[in-house]
C-alpha cells in the first residue's frame, strides 16, 4: 500500500526529495506547501501544490523543508494535531518542534543545489523520533530512497551538521580564496582543480590524518613564513595563520 508524504517548503531540499520519492516504490507526495505562491509556480514538479495551510490533505508523514530559523516557528503554525511531523535540518532540535504532533527528524546530509543532480541512494539520512512505529516508519521512507538510513540523537546531529559545515561550507570558502589569489595573478581556478579532485578522491581509501601534506605537515617553517609574507595586507593570513598552527599542533610540531 503507497504512503503518502506532504512537503512544507519549496527549495531545493524540497525539490530533491520530491524527486526522490517521486522515483520510490512505497511512497509518494501528495502536495507541496509554500506560502508564497511565486515560489510554487517555480515548482516545476508535478503534484498538487497549495500555499494555504487550510487546505493541507491528511498524509503518512508531514516533511518541514524550510529553512531552520523559521521551522520551529512554523510548527506550531500546523493547523492539525497528532499527526507525523518531522523537518530536514541539521542543527534543529526535534524537542524543539511543536508538542501538537508526532515529532521527528529527516535529515539528509547533503548539499542541495537547485540545478545539481544528486544521487539520492547514496547520501546519509538520519533519522529521529520519540516513537517506535515513527521511527519504522520513517526508516521505511529513508531506505525507499537511500542506502544509507542512521538512527542518531538531536546531539549527535548537531555534531554531524557542524563536522558537515567545516568539511563542505568552509572547505568552499577556501576554494574561493584560492580563486582569489590566482585570478590577483591573471590566473584561473583551473589550474587547481585535478589537485582538488586527486584529494577528495584519496579519503574515500585513507584517513584524512594519513592523506595530510604540505609546509604545516612537514614544519617548513621557510615556505611558511613566505607565504604569510604574500598573505601580507589580506585578510587571509589570519585564515593561513590559524590553520598551519592547527595543522602543526595536530602533527606535534
């Protein structure tokens, strides 16, 4: 028998997940809300699509895709009571979530642009709830459409979304200073590039302790001060700073 699931939230988790059950055996989406109605229009799935929060049909599971500072907010904005609600993000608490229904969480740990592919089977999903026939649930939905379904806590989460931020929102930031100094030189991205490859590719077999390289790694102390000697003026060579001396503690230089 097909479970239904109704989306609060029409952006790119949204949008990913709606595809992503749309191509699952067990589940399907039944409508996605959005209060504002340009928002829906850009919501190029077919599926019943409302912004009237009166008009949400009865469903399996309610999914909060929106952004996290307004989920809690939200919640207790849900005209029903004692039905399955959970929310996608990394950092919010499900105590936090309304206490007029079910509580639980969702989370894909992933990156979601609107125009990127992803493929869904291989990306973590945690989940959380208080009650067991929620969590089967929910872990029935999680394994229709990924490989990977964990149970963690709302602690362990917040952990996994912070370890997330440094490795993906900060790992791009660093990429975009490196543009930065290159593009200072009538140089281009991508000539770093196949290097950038090479070590994302190398922690999929080796521990990133062991795949660690570079002045810091080795305490060249010469290239070192070189280089903040080129950061000189910029406000990334406090960046350079903190990391070399993060690098050289780990490392026990």
């Amino acid at each position: 028998m097909m479970k239904s699931v109704v989306l609060f939230g029409a952006g790119n988790v949204a949008t990913h997940l709606c595809k992503a059950i749309h191509n699952s055996k067990n589940f399907e989406v039944i409508q996605v809300y959005s209060k504002t109605k340009q928002t829906l229009d850009n919501f190029d799935l077919n599926v019943d699509k409302t912004n009237d929060l009166n008009t949400i049909k009865k469903a399996s599971i309610y999914i909060i895709a929106i952004p996290d500072d307004v989920i809690i907010d939200f919640s207790n904005k849900i005209p029903f009571k004692n039905r399955l609600v959970v929310h996608t993000s990394g950092s919010v608490r499900m105590a936090k979530l309304s206490e007029n229904n079910r509580k639980g969480v969702f989370y894909p740990l992933q990156t979601f642009t609107s125009n990127a592919k992803v493929n869904f089977s291989e990306i973590p999903i945690c989940i959380e709830t208080y009650h067991h026939k929620d969590l089967m649930l929910l872990q029935e939905l999680g394994k229709s459409i990924s490989n990977n379904v964990q149970i963690v806590t709302s602690t362990q989460r917040e952990h996994i979304h912070l370890s997330a931020v440094i490795v993906n929102n900060f790992v791009n930031h660093l990429y975009l200073i490196g543009q930065d100094l290159l593009l200072n030189q009538s140089l281009t991205f991508d000539i770093l590039k196949p290097l950038i490859f090479e070590t994302a590719t190398k922690i999929k077999n080796i521990s990133p302790h062991n795949t660690q390289t570079g002045p810091a790694k080795r305490n060249d102390s010469k290239t070192i001060e070189k280089q903040l000697h080129l950061l000189k003026d910029t406000p990334y060579q406090e960046i350079y700073k903190n990391i070399t001396n993060s690098i050289l503690e780990k490392y026990k230089h």
